[in-house]
C-alpha cells in the first residue's frame, strides 16, 4: 500500500508536519505534494508581475524556485505560518528575476535597484506636495544626488530594447520608416584616407626623382616616355627607377603601419 501523502491527508496531518518530513527525508514524493499544494499561491503572485514582458509561466517557475527554497528553510518554531514565511521569499526571487534577466540592456545593479524606489518616492511627493516632484526633492528624499536620480531614469528606458524594424514615423510618400532607415552605412571614404595616409607615410623612403616617377605614372596617368621627357632622361632609366620605387614601397607597406607612421 502507497505511503505517498495525498491533498487531504496534506489537510489532515498539517503542512508543517509534512514540511518537516520533507526536510529530513528530502522525499520527492512528498515535495511534489507540497509543490502542487501551494502552486496556487506562486501562480497569484507571479500574476501581479505580468504587466511587463516576461511571461507569466516563466514567472511561475522563478516562483517555484523560491517556494522550495522557502521549504527547505522554513522553521515552524518561529511561530509564523508557511505562508507568511513563503510569501516574501517567492516574491524576492520573482522580482530578482525580473531585475537581473529581463532587462534588454545591462546596467549597473545599482540603477536597477534605485528605479522602483524612486519611482515610490515620486508618487508619495506627488500626494505630499499635490504636484510633481522636483528631481532635487526627489533626490533628497531617497539621500542620493540629483545625479544618481537623473542616471537612473534615463538608464530606466533600457528595460526595452526596441527593434530596429520598429516603424516610427511615415514618410511625405506615406510608407513608413524604421530605424534601421536612420542607421548611418559605413562610409568607404574612412578607409580611402587611411590607405592615402599609409601611402603618404610610405613615399617617405623614396628620392624625389623616385616619387615624381610614381606620382606622374600612376596618378597623372603620363607614360614612362612622357616621364622621361619631362625629367630629362631616358624612358629606360625611367623604367629601373620605377621598379626600384615600387620595391622600396611594398617592403615600406609591409611593415606594421604603427612603425611606419
């Protein structure tokens, strides 16, 4: 015959009794009796932090966490029924939960923590002062600086990261625009002027002669006759102290840019 406890023996012998049986025999039959027992209390406190984006059900097992966390610790000699031992366990796992993993953007632990009190703060001043509060006032009454508050509010729209196909505005033809249509492309000018600035690095090593035969070949588009003539020398020497610049330019180029400049 099964020993295994059931909901209404549960009633019969009293949750502490059958807590403290769970605790000395670690039985998993009678935890999943308990587990199922106070499954509704986690449920109705997961479902008072559902108003965000995290879901209810993953709420519920973060809830299931601190219920048998709770049960493991919990002493009845303190004179406190389970359930108000339970209560603040599961509602601090839930809210940690929420703190440290739902937020889209990592943030200091401490903006984390000083958002719902500030936002306390602001309804109580709100009540005290029959208007909104300043954040000075704000910043006094939680004994933090004006700095801190500020801080905290705005890292506070990090909660949500919104997606950059998210439609803002439409445009004057009636389509409309995301984000991702504001994004900047990578300009290819940026790497034009870091090879123009190696390159310029580079003619360091050559003669003059030398870099007037680069400069007139390969970017005034002359040949090496009409470089020649405009020298004065033979489009043969041309030719040699060509080949000589580009060597004297692919061992420069080959060096680190770093030792170059």
């Amino acid at each position: 015959m099964s020993t295994r406890p059931q909901r209404q023996s549960l009633m019969d012998d009293g949750v502490s009794d059958l807590i403290r049986r769970y605790q000395e025999e670690s039985d998993e039959e009678i935890q999943e009796v308990l587990v199922d027992h106070f499954t509704p209390l986690v449920e109705t406190l997961a479902s008072k932090f559902t108003k965000g984006s995290e879901p209810f059900e993953d709420l519920v097992q973060v809830g299931m966490i601190g219920l048998l966390a709770a049960l493991k610790r919990y002493d009845p000699d303190f004179g406190k029924s389970f359930e108000s031992f339970a209560v603040p366990t599961i509602v601090g796992e839930i809210k940690r939960h929420i703190r440290d993993k739902t937020w889209s953007v990592h943030v200091p632990r401490r903006i984390k923590e000083l958002g719902p009190r500030i936002k306390k703060a602001a309804e109580e001043l709100t009540i005290r002062y029959q208007r909104s509060p300043s954040v000075d006032e704000i910043a006094q009454y939680l004994d933090v600086t004006p700095e801190e508050v500020l801080e905290t509010m705005e890292m506070g729209r990090s909660y949500n990261a919104v997606s950059v196909d998210s439609p803002i505005e439409a445009n004057n033809e009636g389509s409309q625009v995301t984000l991702l249509d504001l994004v900047g492309n990578r300009d290819a000018g940026f790497e034009k002027v870091d090879q123009q600035l190696l390159l310029q690095k580079a003619f360091q090593v050559l003669t003059d002669r030398e870099q007037a035969i680069i400069r007139m070949t390969f970017f005034d588009n002359l040949s090496q006759k009409q470089v020649g003539d405009e020298l004065g020398i033979s489009q043969m020497h041309v030719s040699r102290l060509q080949r000589r610049a580009l060597g004297k330019l692919r061992e420069a180029i080959r060096v680190a840019p770093s030792e170059i400049i």
